[in-house]
C-alpha cells in the first residue's frame, strides 16, 4: 500500500486524471463493502462508533485508528467515512504491532476486527481495500467452517486452542464479546498489468476518434531489463506509438524503427517511471520522463500515421489492422512485446482521450475511461511493487487438493510453509483435462517458484518445466525454512488442477560417540552392510575451517553400496534398491535441486563400491556420512580428503610456481577463481602449464605482465575435463599470470609449470587418430595448409560428439565429415537413408573452433585449414560411446570371475549374517532383534517354535534351491554383463544340486539372470541342513549325519552298524577277545614247533634232499633270467612273545629253517 501511495502521488499527470482514478477507486471500494452494510449489528449505531486511539505505525508511515467495537460491516463503513479501509496486514511485523499497540492496553485486552473476509465467496479471502490476500496468521484449527463465519478478528485472549495474536474468523456481529475495528489510513489498492515480454499483450478493437495535428501518449512503466525494443502502444498498422529502444523512448511515425525519433535519455531500471511523448505536426514534438524534457522532435519527424500501412500479413489476411495494441507492436508485426510492469496508459489530446488505469484487477478484460474494452492476452494482474493478484492457496504437507481453475490468462498463487531443517520437499500438479489433444502443441505453461517472495517471469528462484500437457514433479533438497510461492499461468484454460506438496524434517543423527569420525585423508578400511539388513554405516566430518571441497570416498571389496552426506542432519537417502545402478547417470550422482542457499548434500549410486560425494565451497560444520547397500557390500575403505580454501583467489595474492614443481591438490567450482605466476627468463625455448590428476571441468588463461580474466587474455585452453594444458615456444621474457577457473568444479588437480625444449610439429600429411578425450597440441602449420585427422569407432557409435580446436596463434577453420547411416536394415527406420547431415563445419575467427554432432558411427573424417599460419593449436574430440545400432554378432563373453574364498557358500554366508544379525551375542536371534515386530515372518522360520531362531534354522530358510541361486551369484561381480558360462557354474561347490544345462533355455551355454529367475521358481530344494548326509533320518537321531550308508551306532562303538562286525558287541570287546585267542595260537604253535625240532632223523635228511634238488634246478636256469636280487631285508618272523628256556642244542640258524 505504501508503494502505491508514493507512485500515485508521484506520477506526472494532470489533476483530472488523478482525481478521476481516485473516484473510481473509492466507488470500487464501496461496492466491496456495501454488501455488508445490510447486516443488523447489537453493537453500537454507526454514528455512535467513536474513535479512540490513534498511532502511526513506522514501518509504513500511516496512520491508524482503533474504533470502539461494533460490527465488521460497522466498522467497514466508518472505516471509509474516515477515508480508510479496515486495516490490511502485509506481514508479521505488522501484525505484531497493531497487537501491541491497540489489542493490549494495561489490563485490558481487544479482540480486533481487519479487512479480510470471505463473505463474497466462501474460502475466497479478501481485504477490504482490495489487497492481495497473501501474509496470513490463522490460529489453530482455522479459519473455521461455519456458515456464517465470514468475517476475521485478531484474539486478544485465548479462544480454547487459539492463542492470543494469531486470526480466527467470526460471524459479522458476534453477541459474545465485543470486537474493536481498526482502521488504517491510505488510498485502496492500485492494480497494474505485467506483460512477461514473451507474448503478453491487450488488443483494443474499437472505434478510436481523429487526433488531429496534435498527440499524447503516456503511461507509467516498470521494467526489469531495458535491452531491445519494447512497445507501450501502437495504434493500427505500423501507426502512431509509444516505445522503448534500449532504454530510450521512441515514438513510432512510420515504417521504418531505425528512422524514428528517440529521446536523449534513457530509464532506469526496476523503477516506475512516468514517459510520454506530445507530438505536433505544425510544432514538433518533445519527449518526457518524469516530467523532465528528455529531448525534442523535429517537425518533420512528427508526424501521426492512420496505421494503414498495409504490411504483408494485413495484406494477405484481408483483415482491416486497425486495432489499438499495448503491450507490443502493432497489427504489422507479431513482435517487440513489453517486459515489465504497465499502469495509466493514456492516449488523447485537449479534445478527447482515452485512459487505461486498469482498475478492475482481475479478469480477462479492461476497460477505459470512454468504456472502450480491451481484451487481455496474457497479462497478470499484479501490485504496483509486483505482487501477483490472485487468491493465495496454502499447500499443507501431504495433502492433495483438486478442483483449481483459472481462465487463459489468469495466474493461480500457491504457498507451502517449509520448517526448518527439512530433509527434501516435493511438488505435484496435474491436468489433463483438454478438449483436443491437438491443443497439446499450442498450450503453454508459466510457472515460477520463489522463496519469501511472489515470482514473476523476470524474478523468481525457479521455473518449473511441465510435461505432456500440465504435468509437474519436482523435487528439492534441503529447502532453506520459510515460505515458497508458486504462480502458475497459461494461454488456455487451467481445468481440474490437482497439486500435492510434501516434505519431511530430517530425522535426528546418532550420538558423535555412535559413529565413526573421518579425518583428512586417514583411511578406514574393513566396512560391512549384510544384503537386505536395511542397516547404514554412520560417518561424520567435523570442519572447523573453510574448505574448497570436502570428498569423501569409498572403494575396495566385492558388493554394492551407495554413499550419501549432508550438513548439519543425516541425509536423505531413498530406497534404490529395487533399481539397477545402471539406471542412474555414469556420474553417479543424484543431487535434488536446492533452492535458497549453496550445495549441502550430495549423493553417489555408482555401481559397485567406487562411490564419491563432493561438497564445494564447504562451510564449517558437522557433515553426516551414510554408506547405504540394498545388496550387500564388504571390505570396503572409506576416506574423507580437504581441500582447503585457496588464498589466491584475487590477483594480487598470486602465488608463484616454481619450473617443475607441481602445486595441489586444488579444488574449485563455478565463481572461485585462482592465480598463479611464473617468471620466464630470456631463452626460455617453450613454456608448459599443465593440469593433472582430480575431475571436473577446469579452464586456463594466460596473461603476461597483467591479470587474466575470463573475456581479457594472451592464452587460453578449451579442452573438455580438468586435464587442461597450455604450451607455446618463445615466450616473451616476463611475469606470466595464470587463472584457474570453471562454469561447473574441478576436484583435487594438480598445476605444474615447466620451461621445455622447443618442440617442433611435424606432419607428414597422413591422418592422425583422434581418440576419445585425448588431446592432440602444438600444431603447426603454414597459411592454406591442410591437417588431416579421424576417428574410428569401428563397431561402436558416438552420441554428442564435440571436436575442439584452440590455443596458440591464428586463424583456422574445422570441418567434419561423416558417414551416411544406412537404416534399410531396420524396420522403424527413419524416412530416406541418411540420417540427419554428413558434413559440419566450424569457421568463426581464430583458433576457438567447435563442431558438435549428435550421432555418429564408423569413421569420421576431420580438417584443420590454415586460413592463416597457425602456431601451437590444440585439438581434441569427446563422445558418449555406444553400442552401435541394429543387428550385430552378439558380444563375446568376458572372462568369468574367479572362484575363490571371496564366494562364500550357502551356509557359510547364513554364519557371517548370523553374527551380525544375533545383536546380543547369545547364539540365537529373537524376533526383536531382527524382524521388526514381523510375527509371521520370525514363525515361518522358527522351525521348533521355540521362540528363538539358530542357525540351522537361518540355513534352513536361506539355503532353499531358489535362495542359494541368488545368494551366491550376487557375491560375483560380473561387471554388467549379468551371465554366467555352464561351465563357470559348475565349478561352484554348491550345497542343492543344480541342472545348468535345463536352466540355460536358449541353449547358448550360458545362463542369464532371466534363467537364473525362470528355473528358480520351480527347483526343488535338495540340501537339507537338518538331514545334511540325505539318508532320510534326522541330524539329531542320525548317528553318523554325514555318512548316508549310516545312521545307527547300536553298540555304540563309533562304527556304523552297516560296517560293524557283530552289530550288539562293542568291536572294542571284539577285538580284546580276539587278542587274547591269538596270544594263545601264538604261544601254542611256538611249543609245537620246538617239539618238532626234536622229531626223528629221517625228516632231517629229507630235508637236506630237498635242499640238493633245488640247487640243481637254480643252476639250470639261465644266467639272463636271474630275478633281481633282493636289496632289502624281510620283516624277521613274529615268533610271538618271548621263550624264556631255549634249547641247549638250538643254533640260530634254527631260526630261518
């Protein structure tokens, strides 16, 4: 209101004008309030209601009445008699003031009456004098839903649950207790138009009267940029009109711009100023801004075309183009629309006129002073300081809502209420509802977002992309607290909008003593997640100072994790399990977009273990760290690096390189700049300043004797990535100063500067491979020479392919030949057989040449031409590699992974996750350990239902046919291709017993995780670790379970009874027994054969012939065919136990007979 005030009472028009704006306004404001007046009141007559304080509130400068109590509708009419409205609370500050000052009075308390209500249409707020309803202060539970509560009052005491100083709404005349109006001082609210500069305008198609030789055109304008031609007016054809030329006015007096009249000052900026032009065809003409002459027109230059030009379009559309047009150019031209804000609009002269105050604040219309009614196309309603005219809606958290509508034009206001330390907030809107799909081409949307403020198109924090019709999601990190307001417009008709917000407070963090501290560059290694526990890590990095980037990492061991971090609360961290990893960009990042403040999160969803969060231009704090896994990860290391914040970020704190020596690491992002110098002595044959190791996007330039910035340099590099590098023979003797900058970050790069050996190109004319992302410099070559180079992507192709040349000294051109694709093959071909253009070409000035190719295959064809010799240029080629379309050999098979200890087997794994799982460390796992209060799960599995779950129970559950399948081959990095050979499989010692083969459908001897799933759902589990040898009897009955050929020990001997010797008697006994029995044999054949050696002498001469008759036939036997002889001695013969009495006549030859 204050803002209106001033401009009204500022603007340079005649009194009549103001004076008329001022009646019809106050009429306005009559009919807003007259509809009450009807209302019987109990309280005070009108003209018994009394004034009794006064006070001027700073923030504003109004004055402010508080009336002794009546009715609302009371109140309102005094409040006008006083020339007033009841009073409109713009925010918090002055709610909190007029509770202060007119609510609390010593020991008495008020309950105050203000403008708003909602008596014209149920939940349609309004303030009395016409404001826009946006700050707001309901109490709890409010507004209410009464029928009759139309009306809204500030408590002065407590109303149940509703505190003192905050809004509930009552009936017009309450009978409980009385309520005091206040009323503030000023002027009703002034309305303007703002045109978005794009295609917003207002056609007037009446009948305009003949201005004769003489013509005024004025208005009050705001403007956000001043650049280009922006019309106020124009009348007609290329006819009379007011514009804006970079500032400056012009007024429109034929057909060509360049010719017609400017003024010699120009606006400024985000500022309502008041322009006009008087024109006078006898007289001449004079431009004014702000009641100030801004310059003179000749004669000759004022002239007041009919806009009958007759231009193209109105020629060939037989349309009669003599429309009145502001906001843009006129019929001639669908061109130079306005951008900015517009009021007071008035054309005429001492004889008529027509004025365009754009009273009426709402609709698709409006309407002059003469009732000349123009039709508004586009256009928004809005405040003198900006702020949209609309209806503001709350979006509480979680809440759907329906049923919004809004005419072509109009703009829907929206606000969310963000607490502080909110995780993530997300938006939804939809509508489908068109009449014809093929409005779908035609339809556009505007639609802004803004903290604390109501945006517009030239200032807002964010603009919200809608897809397929009205469709919108989207999502936000970590909101700055506060209030978000969202407009949203079109050039049709909104139907059946349906918004949803939501948002949630990030949860509290563990303890500090609950986690693992990460310090710089200090590694903790051995970090495990168990599949499917839904456990996380928990990290933390405590900064003290200022870091350019803060990077934590994570690499090493088999599985799958993700990492997360954010400032000051634990991150957000979405369940992406059911997601494959491919799924997410190569980068790995998944930042929302935060809106409000700089980067304080960051996630990473690479596949596998190799996971990096970044955090640039880190502020001190605590920075919580989860390392999250849905599969599964172990043996992983984690590690937080610092980058500190640089000190030579301007250029008198440049530091010094020194030849040689590398300086780093060095971190920075978009906006950080950093320099360096090094001093070059005379013979110095080539200079080096090269960028290595870290990521990102960096850029060099180079300057001698002076600082570069990013338009001011000697040298410069372009090449993709932060591996910049720069090089040139003979530099000039001197202080070279270097500048390190990026549009986007780079990470932890090193700067070395060097003096080399000249280096010298040589071409032989022959291509030169260019290769993805390596750079090829210090190339030369004379004036008209050609440099030939190309790339093979053989079996593959190249998306977003951009080849670069720069550097050094000269003018060059670049061009790029393709091959044509052939799709006959295909059958969704394209239509003809090229697809898209074969040949590029980049020929700007100098050496910073660029082609960019969306799609490529085969080989690229590439020329570097000298339109003037050119010394030390660059040139590289990056692209995003692909497999190249349609039909082709399949791949062939990677190397299988290694089988070792790192695949654990089915019950092998059930232990490891045992431990974790059995928090307590009693042996076994109660429901409340693990299961979450999941009864039928926890039962499923407690086989004994003894209310505790072991370990043959887990391997029971885990180890079934299906499990063990996915158990096993999850722990196997198959490096995307996500297959296995036959024979790969079948090297696995599995616990089930598998039939690859039946498992491999398509017969290509290997197995896929499609088979892997199809067979999974019908095997049949053969390991049963409660019967683990498989001989049908129990482990706790079976007394060998591990042997199937056995099960009972009757004897209890330790042999089966299948092996036993007599299965009743212990084989122990047996055994004794058969020891004592042999004892005795033993000593019974010792004493006989004794006795035999006393027998008669017949039996030993038959044994002395016996002898004879051997050693003949040994000497008949041939001397060749002698057996070997025999090297070792036989075993002496076990004769028993020993014989104490030994014969008198027994020799020891006795012994071998």
């Amino acid at each position: 209101m204050g803002n209106s005030s001033v401009r009204l009472n500022n603007k340079f028009l005649c009194q009549i004008i103001v004076n008329r704006k001022a009646i019809l306004l106050t009429a306005l404001m009559l009919l807003v309030s007259a509809s009450p007046f009807v209302t019987t009141s109990s309280a005070n007559e009108v003209q018994d209601i009394e004034v009794l304080d006064t006070a001027v509130y700073p923030g504003n400068n109004h004055t402010y009445h508080l009336l002794s109590a009546s009715s609302w509708s009371d109140a309102a009419s005094v409040a006008r008699s006083l020339g007033g409205f009841l009073v409109t609370i713009d925010d918090a500050e002055e709610d909190q003031w007029i509770f202060d000052t007119f609510a609390v009075d010593n020991d008495t308390t008020r309950h105050l009456w203000i403008g708003l209500s909602d008596y014209q249409d149920e939940g349609d707020y309004r303030w009395h004098d016409g404001t826009p309803f946006t700050y707001r202060n309901w109490g709890d539970g409010q507004p209410g839903s009464g029928d009759d509560e139309d009306y809204v009052h500030i408590t002065g005491t407590n109303m149940g649950s509703i505190e003192p100083a905050s809004w509930n709404d009552l009936e017009d005349d309450p009978q409980y207790f009385p309520v005091y109006g206040v009323v503030e001082i000023g002027d009703g609210a002034d309305y303007a138009l703002r045109f978005d500069g794009d295609d917003d305008h207002i056609i007037i198609d009446e009948d305009f009267p003949d201005w004769g030789n003489t013509l005024e055109i004025e208005a009050w304008v705001n403007v956000a940029d001043t650049d280009g031609i922006q019309f106020v007016t124009m009348f007609g054809d290329y006819g009379w009109g007011l514009y804006l030329n970079d500032g400056y006015l012009a007024y429109s007096n034929e057909y060509s711009l360049s010719r017609n009249p400017t003024s010699n000052v120009s606006i400024q900026e985000n500022i309502w100023t008041h322009i006009k032009v008087v024109v006078n065809t006898e007289t001449g003409g004079e431009f004014f801004i702000d009641n100030s002459s801004a310059g003179l027109i000749d004669v000759n230059d004022s002239q007041i075309p009919s806009g009958d030009f007759g231009s193209n379009d109105c020629f060939q559309s037989g349309e009669e183009c003599d429309e009145l047009f502001i906001g843009r150019m006129g019929a001639g031209c669908d061109c130079n629309y306005f951008r900015g804000m517009m009021d007071d609009v008035r054309i005429g002269n001492s004889l008529n006129e027509s004025l365009w105050m754009f009273t009426e604040g709402e609709g698709e219309s409006t309407e002059d002073s003469q009732g000349l009614i123009g039709i508004i196309h586009g256009a928004a309603w809005v405040m003198p300081d900006g702020t949209i005219i609309a209806q503001a809606f709350e979006l509480e958290n979680g809440e759907y809502y329906d049923g919004f509508n809004a005419n072509a034009g109009d703009t829907l206001l929206f606000f969310m209420e963000i607490p502080e330390n909110t995780q993530f907030a997300s938006l939804n809107m939809y509508s489908w509802d068109f009449e014809f799909e093929e409005e779908y081409e035609e339809i556009e949307y505007e639609i802004y977002l803004a903290k604390d403020r109501i945006p517009s198109a030239w200032d807002h924090d964010y603009e919200v992309e809608t897809y397929y019709g009205l469709y919108v999601y989207e999502y936000f990190e970590w909101p700055e607290e506060g209030t978000y307001w969202i407009t949203i417009s079109s050039n049709y008709d909104i139907e059946e909008l349906e918004v949803n917000a939501y948002w949630e407070e990030a949860p509290e963090p563990p303890e500090l003593d609950e986690m693992t501290e990460l310090n710089d560059g200090i590694a903790v290694t051995g970090q495990r997640i168990t599949r499917e526990s839904g456990k996380s890590l928990y990290f933390y990095v405590e900064l003290e100072d200022e870091l350019a980037e803060l990077r934590v990492k994570t690499w090493g061991g088999p599985g799958d994790c993700e990492l997360h971090i954010a400032l000051d609360a634990l991150p957000y961290t979405d369940d992406w399990g059911w997601i494959e990893d491919g799924w997410f960009e190569e980068s790995g990042g998944s930042n929302g977009r935060q809106i409000g403040g700089q980067q304080t999160s960051d996630h990473s969803y690479n596949s596998g273990n190799d996971e990096t969060v970044q955090i640039f231009d880190a502020q001190p704090g605590i920075y919580y760290i989860m390392m999250t896994s849905y599969t599964g990860c172990r043996d992983v290391t984690i590690q937080a690096d610092f980058t500190y914040a640089p000190n030579n970020v301007d250029p008198e704190s440049a530091i010094e390189l020194t030849d040689g020596i590398s300086y780093g690491p060095l971190s920075g992002f978009e906006g950080l700049d950093q320099f360096f110098y090094i001093d070059v002595p005379v013979g110095t044959e080539r200079l080096e300043v090269d960028l290595n190791n870290g990521d990102g996007e960096a850029k060099l330039m180079m300057r001698l004797d002076q600082y570069p910035t990013w338009s001011t340099y000697d040298k410069h590099s372009n090449a993709p990535g932060a591996g910049d590098k720069l090089g040139f023979n003979d530099p000039t003797p001197g202080r070279w100063y270097i500048l390190i900058g990026s549009e986007e970050y780079y990470s932890r790069i090193d700067i070395t500067a060097s003096f080399e050996d000249r280096y010298v190109w040589t071409y032989d004319g022959e291509p030169i491979q260019l290769f993805n992302e390596e750079e090829i410099g210090g190339m030369s070559a004379p004036e008209d020479e050609e440099l030939y180079f190309f790339i093979d992507l053989e079996d593959s192709a190249a998306m977003d392919l951009t080849i670069k040349t720069w550097g050094g000294e000269g003018d060059l051109g670049l061009s790029a030949e393709t091959e044509e694709i052939e799709w006959d093959d295909f059958e969704e071909r394209p239509m003809g057989r090229q697809f898209g253009e074969s040949q590029f070409e980049s020929d700007w000035s100098g050496a910073d040449e660029e082609i960019y190719i969306f799609f490529a295959s085969g080989r690229i064809d590439i020329t570097i031409y000298a339109n003037t010799e050119i010394e030390d240029i660059s040139i590289v080629a990056k692209w995003d590699e692909i497999d190249e379309p349609g039909p082709g050999p399949g791949p062939e098979p990677g190397p299988e992974p290694p089988i070792g200890d790192d695949i654990l087997s089915c019950d092998e794994y059930v232990k490891v996750i045992f431990e974790e799982l059995d928090l307590n460390g009693d042996g076994d796992i109660s429901s409340d350990e693990s299961f979450d209060g999941d009864d039928n799960e926890f039962d499923e599995i407690d086989i004994n239902k003894d209310g505790v779950i072991d370990k043959t129970e887990a391997i029971v559950a885990i180890c079934t046919c299906e499990n063990e399948l996915y158990v096993t081959l999850e722990q196997i990095n198959t490096d995307d291709r996500g297959e296995f050979s036959i024979e790969f499989l079948s090297s696995i010692a599995w616990k089930n017993e598998y039939d690859f083969f039946e498992m491999d459908s398509n017969n290509n001897m290997r197995v896929d995780y499609d088979e892997v799933e199809e067979y999974g759902e019908n095997c049949v589990t053969t390991y049963d670790p409660l019967d683990r040898d498989g001989d049908g009897t129990p482990n706790d009955k079976d007394a060998f379970p591990d042997d199937p050929s056995e099960d009972k020990d009757t004897d209890g001997d330790g042999v089966g009874d299948n092996a036993d010797i007599i299965a009743s008697v212990d084989n122990d006994v047996i055994w004794v027994s058969a020891s004592i029995l042999g004892l005795v044999l033993a000593t019974f054949l010792g004493i006989m054969f004794v006795r035999s050696r006393r027998g008669p002498e017949y039996a030993w001469e038959e044994y002395q012939k016996d002898r004879m008759s051997e050693s003949m036939l040994a000497g008949m036997v041939n001397s060749g065919d002698m057996p070997p002889s025999q090297e070792s001695v036989p075993p002496a013969l076990d004769l028993g136990p020993p014989v104490e009495n030994v014969p008198e006549d027994m020799t020891v030859s006795d012994l071998y007979d």
